[in-house]
C-alpha cells in the first residue's frame, strides 16, 4: 500500500528521514479493525517520530500519523483515537503506563489502510467532513482536555493561549469562545494574530507583551519561549495547563513567583475515547469546524512537513486520500 513513513531517526534533520511509497499491508489481529484512511493530520509528534524521539530504533520504518477519519469495511465512516492502551486497563486510559500512541509502537494513519483496535474507531459525525474529523483525535483532543478536563476554568474567566497558529492553540480559541470564556491570543506576527481573532479571539497581542490586566489560565504548548511570559501573566492562585514546549524546556521554573503567588502547574496529555465522544458532540451541537490551513493529497506530504518545521501553520495540516 502507498504509506508516508519514516525510514530512520533523524535528529538533526528531520526531513531526510521521510520516504513516500509503498509500504506492506497490515495485518489484522483479533479484536482490531482495518479503516480506509480518507484523510489525516499532521502533528508535531510526527516531526519527533522522525527525530527519533520516543520510539526505539529497531520500530523503524514506522508509517506516520497519530490521527485520521476513514471507512471501516463494512462502510461505517470513522474518527479515530489514537491513544492505544492496555485492553484490560479501567479508567483514565491517558495513565495506563503501557498505553502508546499511533506510530510509537504500531504505524501510523498516513497510508492507504491503518489497523486499530475496534474501540479506538468511533462514529464519525455527519457534519464533519474526512479532512475536519482528521483534525479531532490529537490536537482538538488535547486542547478539549486542556481546557474542559484540567483548566478548571469557569465561563466568564479569561484565558490566555500562547501562540495563536497552531492545531492545539486555534482549537483552544474555538472551543474557549464557544464555551462562554474570555479568549486572549499571543502571536509572533500580525498575520497570525489576525487568524486568531478571526476565530473568535476577544482580543490578540504580540509574543511577550504586557497583557492590560493578569488572567486566570494560561494554555501552553510552546515552552521555553514564552515560559517566563506565562508565569508573569497569571492572577494569584491562576493556573498554567501545558501540553508540549516546541521550543524547548523552559530554563528557569520561576518557582519563587510560583509559590509566592499560589501558582498552579498541571501537565495534559491527549484526552480519552469518552473525551474524544464528548468534543465531537461539542462540535456538532455548536457548529464547530477546525481551522484548516492546508489540504494536501498525501503524495506531497513533505511540502507539509517543511512548513510545520518552519512553523509556517494556520491551522491544520491534512492529508487527503
């Protein structure tokens, strides 16, 4: 089958260890299901597989793609969730300490089929296209549980999203609009601050800025950059919900502001398939669609690739089949 997969780790370069062509068919096993991927979306756990980053060398090549919608065999279209547990785990299958996503031990959705356990295939609503349900299973997800799950945040309050371009950060300021809070944007430029307002931010400031009063949430997943400015822009007793730092660890804690100001810190990872159930609901019942910044066939995935690693979104990156 036609798969786009990463050949080797690749620290350095990324890109040079991403292969387009024919990769073996999977195989099936009990319990599992066989989906016609229709599209899927690129995340930034993508550009990590192919860095190496949290998958061991002998699980090359790996077929990439942590998310995508597509057709069971029996015609039943699908959204997938990509967090792959142990079956006999009870609860929050984000804690199972054996639980893996697509393309860390099992490849990946950018490929003409995916197999994935029958669970993890959900109804994929009537409203949403391939291309906009491709979006829901990582970086909707995520920012779902990032702002209804661990914020704790009340509609009213202020939110703050660090980084206006992003999948996780345009669906944090949809749903945060959507669900009744205030919705406060950074972006590097004006072109992406304006997308942000576009998509129902109150208000937009450039990365670093001296907000016009302190928040009671701060989103972030960008990390050493805008660390420090996240710190500073909470309210006594605020809370900071992080759930990457593409641009590193942070160099300093800022633990005297912290504990002096009563500062809450609380890591987010994806979401479960209760919560994916629920953001899909969410988005049908308030006519939500993700923010698409390009649609590509999967033959030209390296032009998407390129332009996440150069931080060049709007949006999602998807790619159709």
């Amino acid at each position: 089958m036609f798969a786009v997969y990463a050949a080797e780790p690749s620290p350095q370069d990324p890109i040079a260890a991403l292969r387009v062509g024919d990769r073996p068919d999977p195989e099936v096993p009990p319990g599992w299901v066989r989906v016609a991927v229709r599209a899927a979306s690129l995340n930034m756990h993508d550009l990590w597989t192919l860095r190496g980053v949290g998958i061991k060398a002998e699980r090359f090549p790996m077929t990439l793609g942590c998310d995508g919608a597509g057709v069971l065999e029996d015609g039943t279209e699908v959204v997938l969730h990509s967090v792959i547990g142990d079956p006999d785990w009870s609860g929050d299958e984000t804690l199972d300490p054996g639980r893996t996503l697509l393309t860390e031990k099992h490849q990946g959705t950018f490929a003409d089929h995916v197999v994935v356990p029958a669970r993890n295939a959900l109804p994929k609503p009537a409203g949403l296209s391939f291309a906009e349900a491709a979006c829901m299973g990582t970086a909707w997800l995520t920012a779902y549980r990032m702002l209804f799950v661990k914020s704790g945040l009340r509609p009213g309050q202020t939110m703050l999203v660090q980084g206006a371009s992003g999948g996780v950060a345009t669906a944090l300021v949809q749903l945060g609009r959507a669900a009744g809070f205030r919705v406060w944007v950074t972006g590097r430029s004006e072109e992406k601050r304006a997308l942000a307002a576009s998509l129902g931010a109150h208000d937009t400031f450039e990365s670093g800025a001296r907000l016009p009063e302190r928040v009671d949430a701060v989103f972030e997943t960008v990390g050493k950059a805008t660390w420090s400015h996240s710190v500073k822009s909470l309210k006594p007793g605020g809370i900071i919900v992080i759930s990457g730092a593409t641009s590193g660890d942070a160099t300093a804690a800022e633990l005297q502001r912290v504990f002096f100001l009563q500062l809450r810190v609380v890591g987010s990872t994806m979401g479960t398939r209760d919560e994916l159930r629920d953001l899909l609901s969410f988005c049908e019942l308030n006519g939500l669609r993700p923010q698409i910044g390009a649609e590509l066939p999967l033959e030209r995935a390296e032009e998407g690739f390129r332009a996440m690693l150069d931080g060049e979104t709007a949006g999602k990156i998807v790619f159709s089949r």
